[in-house]
C-alpha cells in the first residue's frame, strides 16, 4: 500500500510538470501587436532612451544595452512575467512604477520587436499568470 502511495505522488508529480510545460508559450508565437510595439517606441523614446539609448544601446557603460548580447543574457530563457515584474520595480530610475502596467508591456513589446520577436493579433495584457506563461526566445532560434 505504502508503495502504491509513493507512485501515485511521483505520477501527480509529473503530471503537473508535464501540464505546465505544454501552456508554456514563446515570444516567437506572436505574443504582442504591431500598435502595441508602436505604442511601446513612444513610451520608450520618453521614459527609457534617455539612459538605454534611442537605438537600444547605451552609452553607459552602467546601463545594460536592451539588444544583441545584452538582450541575450538579461532576456532570452526569461519568462515576460520576469521581465515585467523587473521592469515595472526598476525602471525609470529613481521613478519605479511611475507607468502604467499597460505602458510597461507596451515598452517591453517593443523592446521584444526591436530584437527580432514577430507580432501578432493580440496584445499582452497585465496578467501576470499569462505573462508567466511566456518565454522570451532567441531571436536568432
């Protein structure tokens, strides 16, 4: 009986990893619109070029470029949910959570597009569970 126990946790187990690994999504699935990425240049030409650069490339060597490897090693592998939360407490500097959460997504749209990632048909929302769900995959594949 107590063997019996034991597999039926072990199978629950891997039941639930199994589940969260098919909702599991990509950035290369077309997970923002075109107008959210054009709305997020503009939220970002205000808000972050400033310090990250207008062509996402900083000229400080403190401030991370939001391209090439320095998108690679701060993005890629990591969920939007990550990248949103992260945003959203950091960023502007010294003005954390001064955007709005739609705002923050619509930079982090374009941020996403400006690296390579496809559009889709529909706009990433303030859901943080759903966010959680999506990775943010390497441009190159």
């Amino acid at each position: 009986m107590r063997e019996f126990s034991i597999l039926c946790t072990l199978l629950a187990g891997i039941a639930c990893v199994n589940a969260q690994e098919v909702s599991l999504r990509s950035t290369t699935q077309g997970v923002f619109t075109a107008d959210q990425a054009k709305r997020g240049a503009a939220a970002y030409n205000s808000n972050c070029a400033t310090c990250h650069g207008s062509n996402l490339r900083s000229a400080d060597r403190e401030v991370p470029h939001l391209t090439d490897r320095g998108y690679k090693a701060g993005w890629v592998g990591k969920t939007l949910g990550e990248k949103f939360e992260e945003t959203r407490n950091t960023m502007p500097l010294r003005e954390e959570r001064s955007l709005s959460d739609q705002t923050y997504l619509d930079i982090i749209s374009y941020i996403l597009q400006f690296n390579g990632a496809p559009v889709g048909k529909q706009e990433l929302t303030p859901d943080l569970p759903l966010l959680n769900q999506i990775v943010v995959a390497d441009p190159a594949g």
